[in-house]
C-alpha cells in the first residue's frame, strides 16, 4: 500500500510539472535597427531559468515568441535578448569571405547584449527592441 501511495505521489507531482514544460505566456514585438524595421532577424528571449523562447521577424520587424508550440511565448521573468541573423533550415550561414553581418555583435551576444526583457503573467509583453550600429 505504501508502494502504490509513493507512486501515485510520484505520477501528480510528473503530471502536475506538465512533463518538463514550463508555463508560457503570449510575447509579442517590433525589431528594429537604426529606427528601421529588421526583416527576417532571429529573437530569443533567455530566462535565468527555463526554456528560451525564439521567434523570427516579419518585413514589418514584429514577431510572436514560441517555447514548447508555436506562437505560446516565454516563461515569465527576466531575460536576456539576443538578435541575429534568422538562416531557414536548409539555408546554413555563410562562411568566412560573405557579407558583413547585419546586426551589430552586442546584440548577437548573450554575454554582451544590453537587451533586456521581463515578461509578466498578465502583462501586455509586446516589446520594442531596437538596435544601433
């Protein structure tokens, strides 16, 4: 009896933690770079603990962030933003000798990027992120 109560204790506490998902709410935004809207830029949202949530920008620079399915957002709390050059699957970056990249490196580094975000339950979470180069 002690077994299956430990068991069953075990299978809520799987159950009740959604199986590793994390809770997610909407986070939406508008990437721009130098006032103008950014096309195609890859934005992830890096909580101190969670999973990252990543969207890509449309010609209008706005995105819809996604951590289990798509467009379900990020976990709440602070995060750290990075912003890179979106390459479709099939499409791998350039190698050395290509274009200069389009974004400036402190955005592209988690380490070096000054964005920040703190996503809110309940909160409108529709960022504006601009860069400078």
């Amino acid at each position: 009896m002690r077994q299956a109560t430990a068991a069953l204790g075990l299978f809520v506490m799987i159950a009740a933690s959604g199986c590793g998902r994390s809770e997610t709410v909407s986070v939406t935004g508008t990437v721009t770079l130098n006032g103008q809207p950014a096309d195609q830029a890859d934005v992830n949202f890096m909580p101190s603990k969670g999973r990252v949530a990543s969207g890509v920008t449309d010609k209008e620079g706005r995105f819809s962030l996604s951590t289990n399915k798509p467009g379900d957002g990020a976990v709440p709390g602070e995060h750290v933003v990075t912003i890179g050059e979106y390459y479709p699957p099939g499409k791998p970056p350039p190698m050395s000798g290509g274009p200069p990249p389009r974004f400036p490196r402190k955005y592209t580094d988690y380490q070096q990027t000054p964005l920040r975000a703190k996503v809110e339950r309940g909160g409108k979470n529709d960022f504006q992120l601009d860069m400078k180069n």
